[in-house]
C-alpha cells in the first residue's frame, strides 16, 4: 500500500467542482447521506491526499466513524465537510506511523517510484509539489467549492490561514505550470 504523499495519483486533469450540495446535504437516514455523499468526499479526498487507494480507505473509515456518531454528525452545519477532515486526519495518522517504522533508506528508495495515473501529468506534478494543508485548502475552495469560513471550519484553522495556504499553493502551482510550460516550449511540444 502506497502512504506517501510522494506517490500522488489525480485522476482527473481538470478539476470540476464537486456539487456543494452533496457534500451539504443532510439526509434523514445514514444511508442516504452515504449514498449521496460518498463518492464526492472521496474524489475530495483523492485529490487532497494524491492516492485513489487511500482516498478510498480513508473516506471508508470516515463514513464508518460518522455512522457511529450519526445523531450527532447529523447536526452538523456540514456532516460531509465532518467526514472529509476526519478522512483526512485519518490519513495523516496513517503516514505519521508509517513513516516512524520505515527506515531511511526505504523512504529515499520509494520516493523514487512515480505513479502517475493523470491524463495532464503536469497537474499532477504542480499539486504533488504542495504540501498536503495546502492542498486541502486547494481542494476545499475549489474543488468542492466552499468560502473561506466554510474552508476553515472544515479544515479547523482560521479564516486567515486558509487565505495564505490558499496564496501560497496558487504562487506555487503557478511557477510549477509556468515552469514546465518553459521547458515544453524548449523542447518544442
């Protein structure tokens, strides 16, 4: 199982917003919040963490996690922006324990495998290079669509936290694009 955000995978070259609503919608039962929510938290997920398998894992645990807390995710302003931070966290626990019991040297020899499953590789170059709150972030206000408080909300950081991880992925996105643009128009693609 891949865990390192090294290893990013994005399906999609361009990132079409996710329905806001889905991710909003507060169904009456479980099952339907699952059934509306599911997949739009995970393509959330995917995107934020750069690996489909472990979207896949993480927004399962979350689902599971919110399923035992039903009455009260149910209240929430946003259950599905619940599940995506706890997803999230889910996530980052797992690299954190990973990366204690790796040694060095498996660190440096796995860092070196890319595997790229995006049909614009250059996408999935300028967001690997982000760190993983920056990409949240990214996903967050674009991707799915929320405001800069909905944003800090989900994510627990302030309002102005989110502007600058907001600004400073943009800058780097853009010298990241700019940069291979450069290197394109040199090698005449």
């Amino acid at each position: 199982m891949d865990l390192t955000p090294a290893r990013a995978t994005v399906r999609a070259a361009k990132l079409e917003p996710v329905r806001s609503d889905a991710l909003e919608y507060v169904a009456f039962s479980f099952a339907d919040f699952y059934s509306v929510n599911h997949a739009s938290v995970a393509r959330a997920l995917s995107v934020t963490l750069g690996d489909d398998h472990l979207a896949t894992e993480a927004v399962d645990e979350a689902m599971a996690r919110a399923y035992q807390r039903w009455d009260h995710v149910r209240g929430l302003e946003s259950p599905g922006g619940w599940v995506y931070t706890v997803g999230l966290n889910w996530a980052r626990s797992l690299w954190r324990r990973s990366l204690r019991s790796m040694s060095i040297r498996d660190r440096e020899s796995e860092s070196d495998i890319a595997a790229v499953q995006c049909s614009d590789l250059d996408l999935d170059r300028a967001l690997r290079n982000l760190s993983l709150d920056q990409r949240a972030v990214v996903v967050c206000r674009h991707l799915i669509g929320y405001s800069e408080l909905e944003t800090a909300r989900v994510l627990g950081i302030r309002p102005g936290t989110v502007k600058s991880r907001l600004n400073r992925a943009l800058t780097g996105l853009r010298s990241s694009l700019a940069d291979t643009d450069e290197i394109g128009r040199r090698d005449g693609r």
